[in-house]
C-alpha cells in the first residue's frame, strides 16, 4: 500500500502483522528483494509501481486522469486500469477537494480493482488463488525450546526459512502440521563425525551417515579429514563437497586437517565452501594426519584466522607409554593413553593458543582434570564432550563390551565422567557432539590393541542426551544450547542453530514421553551396529526439518537427499 500516513494508516493496521512487508525506510535493494517475494503489485502510478514492474511480478497500475498510455507500467505481466473521467470533469465537481492528492482516484472502487487483478492473470483464477499463502508450512501447538525460552507456540516457515513465531491459528498455510504435545527444537548440529568417504566405504559413507543423522533427529554434521586421502588441499575438499551433494540428507561441512607441510595453505581452505574450520591431530588416532610438535602447532595456529578444532593427547607421551596397552586387555586403553597424556596436551595448546592469540576448539574432552584449566581459559578455548563419555565409564565398559568401548582419548573411569558432568553444569562445555566413528563389527573383534578405536554415534545422539533430559541430568535448555546454540556460537554458522526469524527452517521434534530400545538393525550407518545397544531412552525424535523440508518423520526418510554446505559467518582476520 502506498499514500499518505493518514490515508493509509486504518489498512495498515487492518493488515495482520505476519503479512506486512513495512517498507518505510528501505533502500532500493532491499525494496527489490521485497517484490520478488510478491505475487502481485497493485498501486498508483509510482516508482514503486514501475520497480515492482522490472521485478518482475504481476503489476496492476491504477490511474485517475492521467494518461495510461504513456506512463503504466511496461511488460506482458503488467495491466493498468484508470477513472472514467478526465481532469477537467473531476476539477470541475463542486465536491472535489483540492488539498487531498487522493480525490482524483474516487472512481476506481474496490471492485474495479479486484476484477482487474484477476483479468491480469486468468479470468477463471480468483484472486484469492494467485495471492500467495503467508506460509508454506506451518507447524502448529508444540513447544519450541529457545534460546529465548520454552513455550507453546506456533512456527510458520516460507522459502525455507523460518517467517514467524507466534499464534498463527488464523494464518494461512499450505500445509499445517499439528505438533501438539511434542518438543520443536533448533535443529542439532553434530560438530564431530568421521563419515569414512573416500578410502573406507566399508566402514561408512556420507549417504549412509546422512540417513543415520536425519534418523536421529541431526539436521547438519561436520565431518572429520582423517579419511583416505585426507582433506588437506582444496581439491580434496572439493571431492567431498561433490560427493556429498545429492547424497547426504543432512547439511554438511567438512574440516581441513593440518599436517606439517601445508600451514601456508590453511587460511584459503578455511574460506572455501563446505569448510566448517582447521583439525589438528596433536595425538595419532585413525589416520595418519599428526602435528605432533610445538613449532608445527604454532605455524597452524599462526596461519589461520578461525577458530581450530584440536585433538589433545600429547603424541611423545603415547610412543613412551605404548607397551601399556597389553594384548587382548582392552580395559589398559586408559592405562597407556592416561589422564596425563590428555592433561599435558591440553596446557601446551592452551599456551601455544595464548602466544599466538589464536582461538581453539578442544575436542572430546575426557578427564576432570582438564576442566579447571580449561576453565581459566574460556577467552581463546571452547570445549566439546561426547554422549559416549558422558555415558560409560571404565572398567565395566570394557568388561561389558570390549573392544566396542575402545575409543581416542579413552573412556575413563566414573569420576572423570562425573568431572564432564561437572563441567556441563557449570558451563565449561560448549558443545556435545558424537565423534560419531564407525568401523565393521569384524574390524572391532580384532584383540586388543590391534582392534581400532571409534563407534558410530550420530543417530543415537538425540536418544542418549534426551534419556538424560528425562533423568534430570540437564535440562533440554541446556541440552538445545549444547547441540544448536553452541555450535552457531563457536563455528559462526549462517542461519543455523537457532528458531529465529530468518533463520533456516531446521528442526528437530522430539516426543519426551516416548520410550523406545535401541537396536543395531536400527542403525543406518554401513558399520550396523552400536555401543547403546540394548539401552531403552526416553525421549526420541519424530521429525527432522531441514530448511522447511521434512526429511524424517516417524522414523521413514522422505524424499531424495537434498542436503546442502552449512555457510559460516565471514572471517574477521585477527587484530
């Protein structure tokens, strides 16, 4: 609508809110992009009537006594209508106020308008039907879990991104899905996923991976460079965001690995599409990607702008201690990788970080020891735990099931899981993710220690934090600020991880009520099988939505995968 304030002021406020586009103050682009989401322009003879016009959109010019012919807006997709008398007739009428610039439109009455509207496209099409819905979809009576609190609410979400938030029970939708007595959460991001593509297909692969992640309830996954080749040039970078296109259901973003040769590389692979950051394996795991040393470490650190994602044990301890992991005693992984190996590590990179005003991101923190240091420490250093050390604890897990247990850094006993625990509750971790590693159930019964370390995670992942939701452990605000405010906190991920206007339409719906058993004929992943297997949960994800389309709902994948690269905020370089 467009005219003077006074005029138009009783249809703007006729006009319900999650309709208007208010267009008071906006520039020329932005006004633009406005009318590109329009399905039809109606409105006096304006600038605004002609750039509607070269937007594109079906325009309806409307005249009083001015000449049509020369001044309506120009296309096929364009019409104009105009009063029936000329100036002077209109000039002449003793009603006609002079000080009103609206007296000359009188004659084109709603229904001139309307007819016109609908001549524009199709005289069979109704006005109503090429008005377009305010929403694509609405998702209508769950509880939205936000950073901005929990409440009952409805969520409208147009072009994939999410348009409102509130009571839309009279708004129109294509679609509405009632979610009443169900959890709408911020879509969950696991930051830490090792999905083996290329080079070890047989343990896992992305379009495998992706249907566990959207299975569980993820919506977008990072995943690790220790595959073969390992992603450390752009063009193993490239293989993966190509191979992952099409494949995955679930967004993605792949790390870099640092290695002693490439530091001077590193801050143009951090900027590439796809590139969720910079890995630095200070401890040898699966792989043979290792940046053991001070200097090396620094020069990674120096070189890149983001912040880097570490896996702390120190590599010199573990070559020392290597004849500590006796043959078939897979409960010795924590002896020969001990809490010193771990602790050691994690002071040099805090010091190396500080040095170097760099910022890091310490994964998979397993012992209680490092929390107070990692504590004093907050300004350069962010820190993720797994569900998988926040669950088991040595020995029994190794007496349990054996060499399913083996993971890099070990699990450990109850009193470091306790210290994790501890650190959740005082906000010392920033971010829960899976460190989701599959290997085959044949590779995993090898003796120890030939038998590798890892176990798959991602579609567990929701389950196992949710079934602690439900024991009081943490509240699903916090368990939200873990898996999606954190991740958008401490990656600076683009529209992601939040229920926000303008943001990605990714969600995670979940029944807090439902109880279900995990079973490894369950698990998606290639590898088949899970270390929570055998384990009922309560609490458990129905529906995952990624940019407003359901790709999981009731446990059946929908559609082909459509997954796309997660975007990252731009990198302010240091200084």
């Amino acid at each position: 609508m467009t005219g003077e304030q006074a005029q138009v002021k009783a249809l703007y406020d006729a006009v319900p809110q999650d309709r208007l586009i208010d267009q008071i103050g906006a520039d020329l682009i932005d006004t633009y992009a406005q009318f590109e989401r329009a399905a039809l322009f109606v409105g006096n003879d304006s600038g605004l009537m002609h750039l509607a016009a070269a937007a594109g959109i079906p325009t309806l010019g409307l005249f009083g006594p001015t000449r049509d012919d020369l001044y309506a807006p120009w296309g096929d997709n364009c019409a104009s209508i105009r009063g029936g008398r000329t100036c002077d007739e209109i000039t002449s009428d003793p009603t006609y106020d002079f000080d009103s610039p609206d007296s000359a439109m009188t004659d084109l009455t709603v229904d001139l308008v309307v007819k016109a509207a609908s001549d524009l496209f199709d005289k069979e099409t109704s006005v109503s039907d090429i008005i377009p819905k305010t929403f694509d979809v609405i998702y209508s009576g769950g509880t939205v879990v936000n950073q901005d609190g929990t409440g009952i609410t409805d969520v409208g979400i147009r072009d994939g991104r999410i348009a409102a938030i509130g009571d839309l029970s009279k708004a129109d939708a294509g679609e509405r899905i009632d979610v009443t007595g169900l959890h709408v959460l911020p879509g969950v991001i696991d930051t830490q996923v090792h999905m083996r593509e290329p080079g070890n297909e047989h343990k896992e692969d992305l379009e495998a991976g992706g249907n566990a992640a959207v299975l569980g309830g993820v919506t977008a996954v990072f995943e690790m460079p220790n595959t073969k080749p390992p992603t450390t040039n752009s063009e193993a970078l490239a293989d993966k965001v190509k191979r992952a296109h099409h494949r995955m259901q679930c967004d993605y973003a792949f790390y870099v690995g640092a290695t002693t040769e490439n530091a001077d590389i590193l801050a143009d692979l951090e900027r590439e599409t796809g590139c969720c950051g910079v890995k630095i394996f200070m401890g040898s795991s699966t792989g043979n990607l290792l940046v053991p040393d001070d200097d090396h470490v620094r020069a990674v650190l120096r070189a890149i702008n983001r912040r880097c994602a570490v896996h702390s044990e120190d590599e010199y301890r573990l070559r020392e201690r290597r004849e500590l992991a006796e043959l078939d005693k897979p409960e010795t992984h924590p002896v020969w990788r001990d809490v010193q190996t771990a602790v050691q590590c994690t002071e040099r990179l805090l010091r190396l970080a500080r040095e170097e005003g760099a910022r890091i991101h310490v994964l998979h923190i397993t012992t209680a020891d490092e929390m107070p240091i990692l504590a004093a420490n907050k300004d350069i250093a962010t820190v993720e735990v797994t569900p998988q050390h926040l669950t088991f604890a040595a020995p029994d897990c190794y007496q349990e099931i054996g060499t399913r247990a083996l993971m890099n850094p070990p699990i450990r006993t109850a009193e470091h899981r306790a210290g994790l625990w501890a650190g959740i509750a005082a906000g010392i971790v920033d971010i829960v993710a899976t460190d989701h590693s599959p290997h085959t159930l044949e590779e995993k019964a090898q003796a120890y220690p030939k038998a590798p370390s890892g176990m798959p995670g991602v579609q567990t992942f929701v389950p196992v934090m949710l079934n602690y939701v439900n024991e009081g452990k943490l509240s699903l605000e916090r368990f939200v600020d873990l898996t999606s405010h954190g991740p958008n906190r401490v990656f600076g991920t683009a529209r992601k991880g939040r229920i926000a206007v303008g943001y990605d339409a990714d969600l995670t719906i979940v029944d807090m009520k439902k109880s279900r058993t995990i079973e490894d004929d369950w698990i998606a992943s290639v590898s088949k099988w899970s270390a929570f297997s055998g384990r009922t949960m309560t609490g458990w994800p129905i529906g995952t939505v990624i940019r407003g389309r359901r790709v999981m709902w009731d446990d059946e994948i929908l559609g082909k995968a459509g997954g796309e690269p997660v975007t990252f905020t731009e990198v302010l370089p240091r200084g």
